[in-house]
C-alpha cells in the first residue's frame, strides 16, 4: 500500500471477498491467491502485517474455498509464523484477543489508519500493538488453525465459519424466519449426521444443538423425514453413551431460549468454538462452565429427555411459542 487511494482499493476488495458467500468464485479466489502469494514471497517484510491482516479479513471465503486456495494461504501463514518464530514483547494483551465479530469490523479502518501515518489513531489498542511481531504471529496462527485445525494449537479461538452459517440459518429458522433458500428439512438432516457421526468432546455440542429444536413446535409438524431422522439421532447418541462415567455433583440447566442453546451447542461443536465460549462468553450472560457441559452423563440425559420430548410432540403437538424450552430445561434467570 503506497497511498491512501489504492490503499481503500484493497481494502475493499479483501473485505468484500470476505464477506460476500455468493461470488463471483474465480474472482475472489484470485484476490486470496494473489494475497498470500505475495505474503510467502515476503514473510517478514515490511508489508507483511498488512496481507496478514488481509487474508483474516478474507478467512469466510478461503476456509470454504476450492481448489489450492486453502493450501497456499496456509502455506504463507506458516512462512510468517517461522518468520517470527520466538519473537517477544512486553504487551499485555493484543488485538487478536478481540471476538471475531469485533475483528472483521475493525481491521478495515485499521489497515488504513496504519498505511497512512497523518491520520488520526482512534482504536482501543496503540499503533505499536498492531505493528507488534507478537499481533502478525498471532493472526497468522489463527489463519493457519482455521485452514488445518490442529496445526496451531497457540491459535486465539475462532468459531468455523461453516459452523457461523449453520448457528445463523438454524437460528432464522427457530425464529420463524428462515433465511432465503433454507430447506428446513435439509437442515434437520444435518443436525440428525451430525448428532449420529460425531464422538468425543464435539458430540456434546451437537446433541444441545439437536434438543432445542424439540423445543420448537414446527419440529412437530415437519415431515416424517425430520421427524424420524432426529429420532434416529438421538437414538445412534444413546446407543454410544450405554454405561457415561460422571463425577458431578450436578450439571447445569440449558438455556431456556432455544435460539439461545442452539449458540450453545454449535458453539460447542468445535475445539475452535469451545476456546470462543471460554474465553468470550457468548449467547448468554453468565454462560454455564464448560467441563460439565461436556460431561458424557449430560450429555447421554440431554439425548434421553429430547427423545422423549419428541414422541410426546408426535403423540400431542405443544401448544406455544416457536422457540420455548421445556419446563425441565428452564435455563438461568438472565436469559441471553
């Protein structure tokens, strides 16, 4: 970035291939490419930060993206990160300790505030904290543990993006608004595999996810075809929890808002997302803690009350809001 005008130019285009799911494909795909190929030529130059910085703000795209774009961009991570390997400062805290949603909305104004030193500096974190080996290392982590998860365990937390679109569309649909396109059918199924494929510290999350919608009265009146395949879900759960271990005094309530667990347990599906509700806390105020979510015998008491709860729907439909808890899962006083 040499000025102020071609400085917004890519910009734009890094947050607009970010932000926009629909394409054109081959355009933002070039865009990344064209990013990370210059990073990887130039890992610890001076211009580094600011493709760092760009393919964070393009990670939505590049972590669904086909092809050779998810390789290459982590392959010019890694560079940055044996770049600034062993690198230290005296900073507290840095920026990619932010929440995501925090991020994407700052780092725009960020990049350009940084490109031009006469502009004036409003962001909670100094200049120097940006421009700090410790900042690029860590985006560059981040973007490498969302590209090959398990790569960079020292990674700051961030939801998958493919895990962000599930917790939004079944989130419209709880609400009574499914977003355009939604195949509310498609979208039990996908709970249903989820819910029978998925072991060990993911699975608890999945199974929260699955039991608000046997809050949600359409459940009752969907197809057989949802119907039975949430059924079967919780039946594959049950039969792989037979004897759960537990040393819990007791677990705690889910929240008594079904858009609220659903949060819940998306957020749970993912080491990712697990490391986003500890360190951040979202969907509730004063979120439940994490171990005893987890915990195989709460899990296995989830699966067991949502499969009773769904035949009662079949037998006689409840009566009520679209997104009620049932009275045994009244959740905590401070709702979300």
């Amino acid at each position: 970035m040499t000025d102020r005008s071609s400085a917004e130019q890519l910009v734009r285009s890094w947050s607009e291939t970010g932000q926009d799911r629909y394409g054109p494909y081959d355009v933002q795909d070039q865009v990344v490419l064209e990013c990370a190929r210059a990073l990887a030529d130039d890992p610890g130059g001076e211009l580094a930060y600011q493709r760092v910085f760009g393919l964070v703000l393009m990670l939505p795209h590049t972590e669904l993206a086909g092809g050779d774009v998810p390789l290459v961009v982590a392959d010019a991570a890694r560079a940055v990160r044996r770049e600034r390997a062993g690198q230290n400062c005296g900073h507290a805290e840095h920026p990619f300790d932010e929440q995501w949603e925090d991020l994407v909305d700052t780092l725009p104004d960020v990049l350009l505030m940084l490109a031009d030193d006469s502009t004036e500096w409003w962001e909670n974190h100094s200049r120097e904290q940006w421009l700090c080996p410790r900042t690029v290392d860590g985006f560059a982590a981040m973007v490498l543990e969302a590209l090959e998860p398990g790569s960079a365990p020292d990674a700051p937390p961030l939801l998958p993006f493919a895990a962000q679109r599930a917790l939004d569309s079944l989130t419209a649909v709880l609400e009574g608004y499914p977003q355009p396109g939604t195949d509310v059918g498609e979208e039990v199924a996908g709970v249903r595999r989820a819910l029978t494929y998925t072991e060990g510290a993911d699975r608890a999350g999945h199974v929260i996810t699955a039991a608000a919608l046997t809050w949600w009265e359409g459940t009752a009146h969907s197809s057989d075809e949802a119907y039975d395949a949430l059924v079967r879900g919780f039946e594959a759960v049950l039969a792989g929890l037979t004897d759960p271990a537990c040393t819990h005094d007791e677990h705690p309530a889910l929240p008594r808002w079904a858009t609220s667990a659903v949060c819940v347990g998306i957020h749970l599906s993912s080491a990712g997302g697990r490391g986003v509700y500890e360190r951040h806390g979202p969907c509730l105020k004063n979120p439940p803690p994490l171990e005893p979510l987890l915990c195989p015998a709460f899990t296995a008491s989830v699966a067991r009350d949502s499969l009773a709860r769904l035949r009662a729907m079949r037998a006689e439909p409840e009566q009520g809001g679209t997104e009620r808890g049932g009275p045994e899962r009244g959740g905590p006083e401070e709702g979300p």
